[in-house]
C-alpha cells in the first residue's frame, strides 16, 4: 500500500509521490516566548512523518524555520535585565526552543534556517516580485497585490473579492487593495508591537527592532515572505511537503504560495499537510489567551513517553484535546507498553537462544502487528490505529509470559526466545524508530551507572577539598573533564553535565 495523506489544496486524500530524496518544510516557531503543547503537537506530526518516510526508505530533507524577527519579540525587549535588544529575546526562546525540542526525542532537520541570517534572500526574492509587476512599494514598504495572481486563495477556498484587510490598520491607507500583504515593512514601530508592549505595563517607552538596509530604504521583512526565502534557499523552488498548524492556512501559508509561485513560475509544493490544534479548557492552546502548558514544565511532570502516547491519541488533521482523562489514557498505553518491553526483555536475558521452543500464536501475532502498523501509518500517517496495532502485541507478548517459564520442565516447553525476540525488535522499530517512544535499554543503564561513578567522584574530590587538598581536588575535576564530564562549583553547590 503506497502512503496516502490529507492534502489541503486538492481538499482530499491523495497518494502520496515523490523520488526517493522527500523534501520537507515545517513552519516553525516565532521565538518569543516558551514552546509549549501546542506548539509541539505540529513537532510530534512532523516527526513521525519525517519517520515514517525514513522507515520507508526514503532520504528526508527535513527544514525547519525559526522567526527571530517579530513584534511580539519587539515588544518583550526590556522585561528582563538581559534583553536589552531584539535579538536578545530572540535568542532566550530559541535556545528554549531547541532544549524542548531534544527533550521531546525529535529527529533534528538538517537545516533550522533564522530569518536574520537570510535578510539579503528576502530582498532578492521581494525585488523579483516588483520587478514581475506583482508587488509594489508605497512609502518605504512593499506590498504583495493579490489580483495579480489568478490562484489567491485557492489553498484556504476564499474568493479574493471577499477577503477582509490584512495587516495593520497603519498599512491600510498605503496599499491598493485591503487583502495586499506586507512583503517589506519601513522602519516603524507597528501598532501590534505597540499594544503588546503595553501589555506588560512598561511605562511609554516602546523598543526598537532591528532594521536592515534594503532597495526601499531601512526596514524589515514581512512575515511571510520570510518561509519562502528561507525554504526555497534550502530545499529549491518545488518542495515536496509544506507541513503546518492548520490556523496558518490564511493568511501565512495562501500568502506563501502566491509569493512563491509568482516569483519562480513553479508550485510551491506538492503536498500540503496540516495539523489540527490542541484545545484545552475547550479553546485553542495559546500563549495569548493564556491557556498553555510549557515543554518543560509538561516533561518534568509527564515524561517525553507520555507526551508523544498521547499526541498519539489522535491524527494529525483533526483536533485534540488535552484533559487529565485524555493523559490519564496516555499513561495506561505507556505504562502497557513499557511494562511488555521490560517483560520481554527480561525473558530474552533468561532464556538461551538455542532453546527450541516455538509459539506460533507470538509469532504470528509479530507478523500480524507489523501488517496493521504499516497499513495505519500508510492511511494519512493514523497513529491512532498504529498504537493499537502495538498494544495488540502487548496482549500477546503477555500471554506467552504468563503462560510460559524461563526453563523447559515437564508440564512447560519454556519461552519462545525467537518470538520473543521478534516481539522486542517490533517495539523498537515501530514503537522506537517510528513513534519515537523510548524504551528502556542498555544505554540507559550506562548513562545512570556513569552519574553514580561521577557522584562518587565528586564525593572524593569534596573530602580533599575539606582536607585541604585542592591540587588533588583539582586533578579530579580535571579527570573528570578529560572523559567528557564538565564540573562547575556554584553557590548552591557542584553541578556537572556531560558535554
């Protein structure tokens, strides 16, 4: 069965075709402020897609964008002592950003281009697009002319007769038509930028953002031209999947395509994926509204193997809501799981692998397993149906456990070590590879066993230091280091990392 996906501009299922290299743009995040749940459901879908290409065989290309010029970024400069400019902000979020991301076990794009490294891009494709008679500048700043493009709003089934402004009221008398779009923006402090400021009561003074030269005079790049530079620059002028959150199918994404498509006369992309949204307390998940839970926060209290369950819970294209009920059935899928990996596991450590014991039942129920998966996953990515697919094994795997003992007597064949094994590397492929999900395994138990060789390190290196011995002491920091192991004295006491 080929895969098939949910594009959003043919507005249907369509078989999924592409070479064996896939091309792969998500549109990632506006740094400014902490990534939480909502955020990472789109994170969670692109990477078991980015997956699942992968199991299939295919090389993935995979971009991902980050925003690090932006009013709400403007508007965050001076709440803290150290962010005292634009980039400063910028800066906090997304190393944030990229902590959450390695938290929540996510495959890494090979490029996570910044809008601030790609200003000159932005200008070359915005000069294009005036040059072709598609935009045009009105005091200082470039607009997009939607009746110049026949195809404006095909992506979100809009006439452009009937689309409402966009943009800020500010912009609103510069252009020709109220649907135009910004591509280039003069220097100036947008109303937005104003209002978002006040937000946090800082009194009248209103932060500057960082401008850059252009052919129109000082400014800064529109929001959504900024994907199109960044991800034709990256991955050339026809990707193959532009992946989303689906409250940017207008105007972000519409404008994209128009952008795109008028500057190089190719489609922008093949296939469009879009992710539903996460709702809580029956609204959308949103940093404005107030109504979030943070990455970090979410990893402390549920785990990375929790969260990536219960995104599990759903498809990508519809919503979902976070609710204790819905965690609390997160966790018992998990829980199920993880309880049959360390089962099994345990068994395959007991038992030879010459043992001639067989279950057919297992090991067809293996087969059966990798069937249903591969068939869910193939159906528009339905990781709903693939878990189940894993959870039927579990029930296998148990039965086989309950029933059998390590060693052969009598009345007992004993285990099924071929089954068994099949059954654990069935986790691990389609649970681990695919899914994300991280069992326990033997490099877990290194990584804790290496912590406890450096506590007791660092309780050696604290009696010589309480003896007087700071040479000593210091050789032992520096052993430490040699390995790979980074010791730093602080105020509340020694910390370490593994570098």
């Amino acid at each position: 069965m080929s895969l098939v996906v949910t594009d959003t501009l043919a507005g249907e299922r369509v078989e999924f075709t592409a070479d064996d290299d896939v091309t792969l743009y998500v549109c990632g995040l506006t740094v400014s402020d902490d990534p939480h749940l909502g955020h990472a459901r789109l994170w969670f879908h692109a990477d078991v897609l980015h997956r699942w290409l992968s199991y299939r065989g295919y090389t993935v290309h995979h971009v991902e964008n980050v925003t690090d010029v932006n009013e709400k970024i403007t508007a965050r400069v001076g709440e803290r002592d150290e962010w005292a400019t634009e980039r400063d902000v910028a800066t906090t979020f997304t190393e944030s950003t990229f902590a959450a991301m390695r938290g929540l076990n996510l495959l890494r794009a090979e490029v996570y281009p910044r809008v601030t490294e790609h200003v000159p891009a932005i200008c070359d494709l915005v000069e294009t697009l005036v040059d072709g008679g598609y935009a045009y500048e009105s005091n200082g700043s470039v607009y997009f002319d939607v009746t110049t493009f026949e195809a404006y709003g095909a992506l979100s089934n809009q006439d452009v007769d009937e689309l409402e402004a966009q943009g800020e009221p500010d912009e609103r008398t510069e252009k020709r038509n109220p649907a135009d779009f910004a591509l280039w923006k003069a220097d100036g402090v947008s109303e937005t930028a104003v209002r978002e400021h006040a937000k946090h009561d800082h009194g009248d003074a209103v932060p500057e953002g960082e401008t850059w030269a252009s052919p129109w005079g000082e400014g800064r790049p529109g929001w959504h031209v900024e994907c199109s530079a960044m991800s034709t620059t990256h991955l050339g002028n026809t990707l193959d999947i532009h992946m989303g959150g689906r409250d940017l199918v207008f105007p972000h994404h519409e404008n994209e395509i128009a952008q795109s498509e008028a500057a190089t006369g190719e489609p922008f992309a093949r296939h469009w994926l879009h992710v539903g949204l996460l709702e809580m307390d029956g609204e959308k998940m949103s940093s404005s509204i107030g109504n979030f839970w943070t990455v970090p926060d979410a990893l402390e209290e549920l785990g990375v193997n929790v969260i990536r369950t219960f995104y599990a819970g759903a498809a990508y294209r519809s919503e979902q809501t976070l609710s204790e009920e819905t965690i609390a059935e997160a966790r018992e899928r998990w829980e199920r799981l993880s309880r049959t990996y360390d089962r099994a596991v345990a068994a395959l450590d007991s038992v030879n692998a010459s043992a001639t014991a067989t279950d057919e039942s297992l090991r067809e129920t293996v087969e059966a397993t990798r069937d249903a998966f591969e068939t869910a996953m193939d159906d528009d990515l339905n990781v709903r149906q693939a878990t189940a697919a894993l959870l039927s094994l579990t029930d296998a795997a148990n039965r086989h456990l309950d029933a059998r003992s390590p060693e052969p007597s009598r009345d007992d064949d004993g285990y099924d070590y071929r089954g068994l094994h099949a059954a654990v590397t069935a986790f691990d492929e389609l649970g681990g590879d695919v899914l994300g999900l991280q069992f326990a395994s033997q490099s877990d138990g290194d990584v804790e066993l290496a912590g406890e060789l450096v506590e007791l390190v660092l309780e050696v290196r604290e009696t010589e230091r309480e003896a007087g011995n700071y040479d000593r002491a210091d050789e032992l920091r520096d052993a430490l280091d040699a390995v790979g192991v980074t010791v730093e004295d602080g105020p509340d006491g020694v910390e370490y990392r593994f570098e």
